[in-house]
C-alpha cells in the first residue's frame, strides 16, 4: 500500500475498503443495488445528501471538501462510520474499485 492522501477523521477509525467514487445520483441509484458491506465511498462534496441512503450499507467514507461539522461528517457519526473530511488525494491511477485504508491520523494509503 502506498500513500496517496491525507484527510481529517471526523468519526470512527482505521478502515479498508474498496473505493466507490460518487460524482451524482446516478452513480448512487446504480451502488443502490449492489453489496456495498465492504464499500468505503469517495465523493467530492460535503453536503451530499443524496449518498445517505447507501450508509447502512456501507464500511466508510472519504471526501475532500468539509470538516467536522460538515452535513457529511455529522450524518457519518449518527451511522458509526469511519469517515475522512478535508482529504487531500494525490494519486494518478484509477480511484474507482481500489483497495483503500485509512488510519486513525487521517492518511489514505491505496494498493500498488
């Protein structure tokens, strides 16, 4: 695993996943129907309501906008996900479909 970001943990833990990347609501309806439980979700904004419903589902969540009181982090506490805010992602492969972690400090690591 290499490092390729840095964020803040807002709620929960250490995490690993397979990275999902949410851009609209299309790409929430189309995860809506797949077995998310070892699903750590990427998306870009912080006051996205609409991946709300895929939290149950899901291990975790990484954005790289907001913080603590974001509407995202404070929703992602009430389900007791791990959650990154603020992340700052320096990778140039493809996010989607990764094996991704995160620690307890905020750092995003992805496989090779």
């Amino acid at each position: 695993m290499i490092k390729i970001g840095q964020g803040n943990l807002t709620s929960g833990g250490e995490c690993q996943g397979t990275l999902r990347v949410v851009e609209d609501v299309a790409d929430v309806l189309r995860l809506m129907k797949e077995d998310l439980v070892d699903v750590i979700l990427f998306t870009r904004s912080a006051s996205v309501t609409a991946v709300t419903p895929l939290f149950p589902k899901i291990k975790g969540v990484i954005c790289t906008q907001g913080g603590a009181t974001s509407h995202l982090a404070i929703v992602a506490r009430e389900f007791d996900l791990c959650c990154v805010m603020g992340s700052e992602i320096d990778y140039q492969g493809e996010l989607e479909g990764n094996s991704i972690s995160f620690n307890q400090e905020g750092e995003i690591f992805a496989e090779k």
